[in-house]
C-alpha cells in the first residue's frame, strides 16, 4: 500500500515536470511559424498617398506590433489548449485536488483537473475512473429519448435525471465551483426522477379514489421538493455524507410502502399483481434500494481497493441498476395506463377504493 502511493506520488510529481520540457520543445518549433503567420495575417496597409519613406515605416510599425502580438497571443492560446486537452494522463488518487477526491477506493485512473468545457467533454472518448458513468447515462438518457419519440413523447420526465447525471460526471473534473454546482443538479435529478416516477403509478393506482390520490401526490411532491431543497446545500455532495445522501433516496423511495399497503389491501394481492402490476414495481424497487445500498456502503471497490478503478465500481452498478429501474417503471406504468383507460379500468361506484 504505502509502496503504491510512494510510486503514485512520484508518477503524479514527474508529469509536470515533462510536460514543461514538451511545452518548451513545442514553442520552439511553434516561434518560425509564429512569426510566418504573424507576417501572412497582416493586412497591407491602404494604399497612401505621397508620404515619406520614414513617416510610412513608422506607421507599418505602429499597425504591425499590436497585430504581430494579437495573432502570437492567439497562437500560444491555441497551442495550450492543443496540449491541454490532447496531452493530459490520468492520475492517481492521492495526487487530485481535494474537490475531486470522492472515492478512496479508487485508487488510480482519475482525470486531472481540466479547466476547460472542451477538454471535460473530449474525455468522454479516454479511459478513466468517471468513463463507466459517463456512458451508462448517456445512453441511457438516448434510450429513454427514442422511448419518448416511440411512445408519441407521453409526458415522461425520466430522461431528464440521466442527462443531469451525464452532465455532471462530464464535467465534474473542471473546477471545484462547477463540480459543486453540477453534483448539487445531479441529486436534483435523482429527487426529481425518483417524485416523477411516483406521479403516474399513484395517479393510475388510485385513479378511482380521489381522495387519497391527493393526500399521496402533495405527500410524494413535499418529500422529492425537501430532497431538493437539501440537495442545494453544500455538504449534501461532500463524500462525508455518502450515507446521508443514500438515506435521503432511499427515504424518499420508501414513501412508496405506504401507498403500495393501501393498495394491496383496499384492492386484493392477485389485482395487485395483475392490474396493479406491482410485480414489476417491487422489481423496480429492490433495484433502486440495491443501487442505493451499494452506493452507499462503496460495493464491491471496499473489498478490493485498485480493483475496479475503471469498470464495476459501486456508483456505475449504481447507474446500470437506475436507468434499468426506470425502464422497468416505464414498462409498468404503460401497463396501467392502458387497463385504466381500456374498458375494465374506468371508474364505477363499487369500484370506488
Ligand atoms: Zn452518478
């Protein structure tokens, strides 16, 4: 172990100092075209009339400093972003800048710092530690998209929490301020993907019971707007709270045990399962606590340190079992959308919860 962060250390140290050498190698061959380029891009001066030869040279010179420094400035921006975004390694955990660090458990394969929305987007295409998260939310904000396009856009709001999620695993390493920013957007979305997905089930399941209906929505939507709400404070994303926040989730998703007894009792077990398709939401629910769990408890990387820095960390089994829940909600809700509105599902006064 100390091995492994001495040796850390030492590689985290030493890319700097190569990288300069390069910087310099490359601004020395960059200079003769600096300054082919600085003369090309000058525009002719207009054509004068009569003026002597000291008075036109000292005009050319006037015009061409300020523009020879323009276009060298220009370069040399062009050139650093060339090298910052093209030549960046990933680094070890020990090295990263107190913002990014979040999983100890990951101990190689982190990108570094990258001030740059340009850069952050482009190491969508590299192997790193947030690689696995990344994707696994990209497609599955696609999916749910074509899902949307298939299904004529029923109102979903499904595809929203993947795409904040994306989002801010994308941009995460930029810089503290907009790590904080994007992570505070990312438990929005899971608040927001988690009361959206209550809507249409308690809307559909007690679509012959007004009352309760009411209670449980403004219920769902005072939780998932406190989740909200305390999602926006500071500490909520800090690693110290990894429990808190899964709690917060958890305690949101097990709102929903209320609503499924009243069900279950009020109708009987077998329409529970048949129209109520609560196979499938109990399904689903057994997939949002696992995820949660391992989220939370950092599964299976606390067993095997260094093992699963890139795939099957905790927060990416975490993003394959969210957006196949989801799926699995969709599925379900489509179900008792279509006997609600199909000839047994309408509302008669015995049917009445
Ligand atoms: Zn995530």
């Amino acid at each position: 172990m100390s091995s492994h962060k001495a040796s850390a250390v030492a590689q985290g140290s030493g890319a700097p100092a190569s990288n300069r050498e390069t910087d310099t190698l490359e601004l020395a061959e960059l200079g003769p075209l600096l300054e082919e380029k600085g003369k090309e891009g000058l525009p002719t001066p207009p054509p004068k009339l009569k003026k002597s030869k000291p008075e036109e040279e000292e005009e050319v010179r006037v015009l061409t400093l300020p523009l020879q420094a323009h276009h060298a400035m220009e370069k040399m921006e062009e050139f650093v972003y060339k090298v910052w975004e093209g030549r960046w390694r990933v680094i070890p955990y020990d090295v990263l800048p107190d913002w990014l660090k979040d999983n100890d458990y990951l101990l190689h394969g982190h990108r570094p710092p990258m001030p740059s929305f340009r850069a952050c987007f482009k190491s969508i295409f590299r192997i790193h530690t947030e690689t696995g998260n990344i994707w696994t939310h990209l497609l599955g904000f696609v999916l749910f998209l074509c899902l949307g396009i298939l299904t004529v856009l029923r109102p979903n709001m499904y595809f929203m929490a993947p795409l904040f999620s994306w989002f801010f695993h994308t941009v995460y390493c930029h810089s503290e301020k907009v790590s904080r920013t994007f992570s505070k957007l990312d438990c929005s979305g899971i608040a927001l993907l988690i009361m959206g997905s209550f809507v249409p089930w308690l809307y559909y399941s007690f679509y012959c019971s007004p009352q309760p209906r009411l209670i449980y929505l403004t219920v769902v939507c005072v939780l998932g707007t406190s989740a909200i709400i305390v999602a926006q404070w500071d500490w909520f994303a800090t690693p110290k709270h990894r429990q808190t926040r899964a709690g917060v989730f958890l305690g949101l998703g097990l709102s929903g045990v209320v609503p499924t007894m009243h069900f279950i009792i009020a109708e009987d077990f077998v329409k529970a399962i048949t129209m109520g398709q609560m196979g499938w939401f109990s399904l689903m629910a057994v997939m949002y606590i696992t995820g949660a769990g391992l989220y939370a408890a950092r599964i299976p990387e606390r067993f095997f340190p260094g093992k699963f820095d890139i795939w099957f960390q905790s927060h990416q089994i975490f993003h394959v079992l969210v957006v196949a829940a989801a799926f699995i909600h969709f599925y379900g809700v489509s179900n008792l959308q279509e006997f609600r509105y199909g000839l047994e599902g309408g509302c008669t006064d015995d049917s009445l919860l």
